[in-house]
C-alpha cells in the first residue's frame, strides 16, 4: 500500500525565487489546460493537451518562459487535470463514493502552492534531495523513509511554508491487539467516547480562533490590493496553520492509540454538511475534524490490518437503551444523561450512543421491533416522566 511522507525544509532565496517561478508555471499550465477543456465540446486527451499547452506554448513569446523551468512538473500537472475531472465525471454519475464533487477550477497565486516530481525529476543523495532545475534541498528528516519513493511533491502552504511529500510503498503491519472491538460516538464538548466509558478531550482552539476573527475583521476594512491587506493575510494563514497542526497531531495521535489497542473499531456515519448548516454549531464542528479523524482511522486500519466498520447515519443510536434494547425515542440535545424507562438503567448520553454503535457495528444490536412490542415506547419522553431524564 501507498503512503506519504512529508517533511519541512527551508530554502535559500535563490531556491525561493526558482519555486516560486515554478510554481507560477504549473498555475499557468494548468489554467491554460484548463481554458481548453471548457472551450472544448469533448474532454481532451492528456497527451493532446500537454502538446498544446507545453511544447506549443514554449514556442510563443507569451509562454517562452515555461522552458525555464523543469518539464516533468508541468506535465504531471496537466494530467492532474485529467485525474481531477475524471473523478468529477465518476462523481456525477455514481461510480465515485461520497458527495458530488465539483469541476476543475482555476487556480490563484495566493492559494496553496505545489509541484510534483516523478522519478525522472528528482534524486535523494545522502541528507539532500536534489530537484530538476531547482537545486538541492535539505529537509529535516523527522523519519527516515521505508523505500524508495515513487513521486515528490513540493508544497508551499498559504503562511509561505515548504513541504517535500513524498509517496512510498509500505507494507501492512501484523500486530496483535488488546481488546476486540470499540464504539466511538464523536462530538463537541468531547472530542471522542469511547464505549468503554473513557471520554477524550479535544484540544482548545478558542485562543486562535479568537485571533483569526479578530484579524478577519481587520481584513475586511483594508483595501483589496494594498500591502497592509497582503500582511493580514498572511497573520491569518499563519494562524489557521497553527489550527491545523494541533488538530492533525492530536487526530494522528487519538487515531494510533484506537488502532493499536483493538481489532474492530466502528464509527457512525456523520452527515457533517448538513450539521454545519447548522449556525451556532457550524464553527465548532468545523473545528473538530471528524472526517479527518475517520480517514486516519481508516488508513490505519488498513496497515495494521484491522477491521473498521462504518454504521448507517440513521441508526437510533442516541434514542435506544444500549443494556435492553428499549426505544425511548428523540431527546434534545441539552439532556445529556437519561434514566431507562424499561430496565431503570442510568446512562450518559454519549457513552450509551457509543455502546449502541459497537454492537451494531459487530452485528450483535438488540431486537428494536421486540422491545418496541413488549414495552409501552413513545417517540419522545412524555413531559410527566421528565423526572427520569437528566440535564446536565
């Protein structure tokens, strides 16, 4: 299997000024590919374009600079345009997995920034890397790398830091486990629950995100242009960076430990662009990364051969009794620990919703038709028997 590997490095000015040149060649390549593609009545080949946009353009005064830089990134970026509309078409006609993706778009100068070497455009010699064109690099190798890598790609962020991500094969990892499956109920106030009771805590962005809303505001009353408006920016692409470290070495971290200690881990399927709609909770959510947290998992899973298991959003997972089976029906979010009305069994919220998500992700979930039945279930808690139900 496949994995990348990235590390930070530091350029020296030259360096600088030849990837920023060749950075602005890939955008231009790309978006004059791009430019064909719309104009087009059917999708060009890979091939067909590159010869239009390469080789044809280095002969126009207005593109004679693309000869400049290194040619292996400028034809991996056309067909990276191959790939992305592919998955675009795959998307709209149900062959892609996920939500509907949107087409190719144009990109800008103060976006993310990358180029990709293959095999023929880059070299690892001893601690440097050396790059067609660009020179040699020292990344701080915080890890040494499995095998020889396929690809790098060279990535400047929005707060002007460089990246070299490169692409190995590695091999799944056998390693027993300790326990033989968990539930995880993800959420806000904590981060995880786990169904064995234990509750992780997320980290506090609420200093950072603070600054960026005070900085945003600031944005917004500069003038479009200007450099004072070009320094704000970069305050906040700095601290949104910051975000972004925090949350993925906390997720990598969480993510290892629930791999490492069990065999089957199992996640509820969370709707998370429609629970942004949601206005007092869209922020917080955004902030906590579920999908990151999913995706980390399943990567996992995947190396140290685990089994992860994904249930079916609609499970009442929150609404059912995870000791006898029995449906007390929609409760609202500020109860946070309820009383069973059948078997008299006090439950937190959360830790009841994650022992409910283990069992159906084992197949071993209660009969709710039988319970349902047996009992005198009512979609909501009827106000007389509010003194069951607990608000915390």
């Amino acid at each position: 299997m496949k994995a990348r590997y990235r590390y930070r490095f530091y350029p020296t000015d030259q360096q600088r000024q030849r990837l920023a040149q060749l950075f602005g060649c890939v955008r231009v390549v790309w978006n004059d590919a791009l430019a064909i593609c719309k104009q087009s009545d059917s999708l060009p080949k890979t091939s067909e374009l590159q010869k239009l946009v390469i080789t044809q353009g280095k002969k126009t005064p207005e593109r004679q600079w693309l000869s400049d830089v290194s040619n292996v990134p400028l034809q991996q970026s056309v067909a990276d345009l191959g790939v992305a509309y592919k998955n675009f078409f795959d998307s709209i006609k149900g062959r892609r997995k996920g939500k509907k993706i949107n087409p190719p778009r144009f990109k800008k100068k103060t976006e993310r920034q990358s180029a990709r070497f293959t095999t023929y455009g880059f070299s690892i010699k001893g601690e440097e890397v050396y790059l067609a064109k660009i020179g040699n690099v020292r990344p701080i190798w915080s890890r040494k790398l499995p095998s020889k890598p396929s690809s790098v790609t060279v990535i400047k962020d929005a707060a002007n830091r460089y990246f070299l991500s490169f692409v190995v094969e590695i091999d799944p990892v056998h390693q027993p486990a300790s326990n033989p499956s968990i539930g995880i109920d993800l959420g806000i106030k904590a981060f995880a629950t786990l169904s064995t009771g234990e509750k992780i805590d997320g980290p506090d962005y609420s200093k950072l995100d603070k600054k960026i809303r005070r900085k945003q505001r600031k944005l917004a009353r500069q003038v479009k242009g200007s450099q004072r408006r070009e320094k704000t920016r970069l305050q906040i692409a700095k601290l949104h960076s910051r975000i972004s470290d925090i949350r993925r070495d906390f997720l990598h971290k969480v993510s290892t430990r629930v791999v490492i200690e069990n065999q089957v881990i199992t996640l509820e399927d969370l709707n998370v662009s429609g629970m942004v709609k949601n206005r007092k909770l869209a922020r917080a959510i955004s902030l906590q990364g579920w999908r990151e947290f999913r995706v980390l998992v399943e990567a996992k899973c995947n190396k140290l051969n685990r089994e992860f298991i994904v249930i079916d959003r609609w499970e009442p997972t929150s609404q059912t009794c995870s000791k006898c089976g029995f449906k007390w029906g929609k409760v609202d979010l500020s109860v946070r620990s309820v009383v069973c009305l059948n078997c008299g069994t006090e439950h937190d919220r959360d830790e009841n919703a994650a022992r409910n998500i283990e069992k159906v992700g084992i197949g071993h979930c209660h009969d709710y038709k039988w319970t349902q039945r047996g009992s005198k279930t009512t979609s909501v808690a009827s106000p007389s028997e509010a003194s069951r139900i607990i608000a915390l």
